[in-house]
C-alpha cells in the first residue's frame, strides 16, 4: 500500500486495499476486514466496483449470519442500483436477498426472488444450483397457489434438469401436486435430515414443517365439503389417532378452516367465503370513506 501511494496510481492504491480487505476475509477477521472495506470503498470510484465490495460484505453477513450487516448491504446495494449498475449483478443480487428472505421466515418474498433468478443464477459463491433449486422448491411449496405452483415450479424446465439429483425432492413436489398424500408423507421424512443439516433451514425446520403440513391438510379437505377421518388418514398413511391429533391443533391454532365431529368420525369444512368477505370489506371501506367526505365537506363549508 505505502509504495502504490508513493510511486503508482489510485487504481493500483485501491487494488492493495482491497487485497487487505479479502485477506481479513480469508483468515475469518472479520471486524478488521469492515473496517478495511470502509477504507477501500473510500478509494473505489465505479459503480460497478462499489456494488462487488458490497457482494463481499454479503458474503461476510451469511458466513457470520449477521442479519443486520446483510439488512444494511442490501438496502445499500439497493441505492447504488438507482445510480446505474448492470443487469448480472441485479440477478445475482435477487438470490443474495431471496436467502436473506428465507433465512428470516418471509419465504413467500424468497420465493418470488428466486423463482425471478432461476434462468439467471450466476451465484455460485453462495451455493450450488442443485442447492439453489432445493431451496427454490421448499420455499414454493408453502407460498404459491396450486395454479401458480403447476406453472412455475412443477413444470419448469430449469427445475426438471436437476430436480432428479436431490433425493425425495421430485416425489416431495409432484406427489403435492398429484394429491398422492401417502408418497407426499415418506418423501417429506426422507427430506427432513436435509432441511435439518442446512445451516439457513435448520432454525426454521419446525416452523417448515407445520407451514407444509397445512398446506397439504388444506389441500385434501378442499375437496370435501365433509369427509371421515378414517378416509384422510387412510389417505395419508397414518392412523386416525395421528389425524385426530394433528387437526385438532392446526383447526386451534386458525391454520384450518373445518371442525372435528369425533362421535361421528366425521370432518366438516366451514371454508371462509371469499366473495361474501370481499363484500363486507368493500362496505367497510365505503362508510369509512363517506365519513371522511362529510367531515371533510364542514370544513370547507366553514
């Protein structure tokens, strides 16, 4: 650094810096290597260069899992974007914000992230593309409707070229799709050692599983307006104790919309109505609306 400064140029200063910067990196320093990023993000001038060193403090946030630094580089990233930046880097930002997104549970965002950088994925410093396809899949699952699911996902070639090398991730998605619920069941257990050894998934691994179960529940009870147990858990593969159980605490926790007639041995769905809900918001709003102009026509009245 001191002889760039004495004898070359401000690019060749800028380059020493930032071989500082990725040395802190490589031998795991972290405060040393932010504040050399400061250093060398005084130095660089291009827009180009200045969203790299931002990439490279994303880089430190997940290795660290600093979910403020990855917060704070995205929202930076962000700003530097509406000066001008090109169209690889924006992709590559999508994934970097789809795994923020789904580290911290919005994985309906993460989704539409990296369903948007499927074609595009170049970054392969965060993950593989097998593994990115995985994550694609299990944050699908749970946020996109059946329609949305069949076009993006299921029938997606970029998807169907790898989807074969992760074990249990085809059966976990076509049997959803296909109302298989027996095959959905085994290749959901075959799946959950890989969600539990994923260093992004494994905090969020029982929340995943409730999320998936209700849709699946969901699923099989909007066929029927009422069904017996005894057939969903023949279709599921279980026993009528274990369906019995479940639903009794997703219906609880608001997740379901049927109730359990247990002399019966019957489930009845009381599925919400979404037109007349529609209404009753519409009419809502109307008088909400109307009072505001009565309120507003006295004052000018006045």
């Amino acid at each position: 650094i001191a002889d760039a400064e004495e004898n070359l140029g401000e690019s060749e200063v800028r380059e020493a810096h930032l071989a500082k910067f990725l040395y802190f990196i490589q031998i795991g320093e972290k405060e040393k290597a932010l504040e050399q990023l400061k250093v060398t993000e005084t130095k660089t001038v291009a827009v180009g260069q200045k969203m790299d060193l931002v990439f490279y403090s994303l880089q430190i946030g997940f290795f660290y899992m600093d979910f403020d630094l990855i917060s704070n580089s995205i929202d930076t990233a962000k700003n530097l974007f509406e000066k001008g930046g090109d169209w690889e880097r924006k992709n590559r930002l999508k994934v970097y914000e789809g795994l923020y997104c789904m580290s911290t549970r919005n994985f309906k965002k993460a989704a539409n992230l990296f369903l948007d950088s499927i074609s595009t994925f170049t970054t392969y410093e965060l993950f593989p593309y097998d593994t990115f396809i995985f994550y694609t899949v299990l944050t699908s699952i749970i946020s996109l409707d059946r329609v949305s699911l069949k076009q993006k996902v299921v029938d997606a070639p970029e998807i169907l070229t790898v989807i074969g090398k992760i074990p249990h991730l085809s059966e976990f998605l076509n049997s959803l799709y296909n109302c298989q619920y027996k095959s959905f069941f085994l290749a959901f257990a075959g799946l959950t050692e890989q969600i539990k050894m994923d260093r992004c998934l494994h905090l969020h691994f029982r929340f995943y599983m409730r999320e998936v179960r209700t849709v699946v529940y969901s699923q099989f009870l909007e066929s029927y307006k009422s069904v017996t147990i005894e057939a969903m858990a023949k279709a599921f593969g279980v026993t009528v104790e274990f369906i019995d159980q479940e639903l009794s605490r997703f219906i609880a926790a608001g997740k379901l919309h049927c109730k359990i007639d247990k002399v019966a041995g019957v489930l009845e769905t009381n599925r919400p109505d979404a037109k007349n809900a529609l209404y009753q918001a519409t009419i809502k709003q109307g008088d909400f609306l109307l009072n505001r102009i009565q309120k507003l026509s006295r004052v000018i009245d006045l």
